[in-house]
C-alpha cells in the first residue's frame, strides 16, 4: 500500500492575494472602529503602568512590599494626587466643579484607608507583625 501525497493547494494569483489583503485590512479596520470605545482607556492604562513600574519596584526593593501591594500603593497615592489637584481646581469651574471636588475629596479619604490596609497586608503576609515599628526603613 503506497501513501497518497498530501494535496497542495495552488498557488494564489496575484489578483485574489490583494483581494485577501483588502478584505483583511476591511475587517480589521471595522473591528478597530467597533472597539474604538475601548482602545483609548486600554491604550493609556499600558502607558501609564510603563510609566509607574519602576516606582513600584523601588517599593520591592528598598521597603520590601510584595509587587501588588505596591503596585496598589503606587495608583492609590496617584489617585490621590489627582484628587488633590482637582479639590483646587474643579471649584474654580462653578457649582459642577465644586460637587466634583467634594466627591473627589470623599473619594481620597477611602484612599488613604485602602493604603493603610494594602501596607498591614503586607506586613502580615511577610510575617511580622501588623503594626509598623517606628524606624525609618522607608526613607532610607
């Protein structure tokens, strides 16, 4: 019994390779056009952890916090600086901004309460105890 070659297509003509081409960039381009909406924020979210990264492992090194612990720290304390600066300049824009501004301000308090959970958390995940000792180590 003698094996049957496997069956080879033909080669593409020039003609239907552009075809394919053009019917390939069409549907690429309508489903860029679908998730637009979503592009931007998943765009600026990567540039803005490229941007953060070595914060975050500063944080591992020098104050010996887990990655994700730090990586929490790193966006709260940015979130809180955001906040702040728009607690001074939203109320400049009239009765809109002042709402937004009281909201933002509510919003930093429970911020500095998730950063204080996120550094008891890695205290106790590395073993020692929950309460912080009174030395300097992070400004070390």
């Amino acid at each position: 019994m003698t094996a049957t070659p496997p069956l080879a297509s033909p080669p593409w003509r020039p003609s239907s390779r552009l075809a394919g081409a053009i019917l390939l960039l069409l549907l690429l381009g309508g489903l860029l056009y679908a998730l637009r909406s979503l592009l931007l924020p998943i765009l600026l979210a990567l540039l803005l952890a490229y941007m953060l990264a070595p914060l975050v492992r500063l944080l591992e090194r020098r104050a010996r916090i887990p990655h994700a612990a730090g990586a929490l720290i790193v966006f709260l304390v940015l979130a809180l600086l955001l906040a702040g600066a728009a607690t001074v300049f939203l109320p400049i824009w009239g009765p809109a901004g002042a709402i937004a501004a009281k909201f933002l301000a509510r919003a930093a308090g429970a911020g500095v309460l998730l950063i204080m959970l996120a550094r008891r958390w890695s205290r106790l995940s590395d073993g020692r105890s929950p309460e912080p000792e009174h030395s300097d180590a992070l400004h070390e």
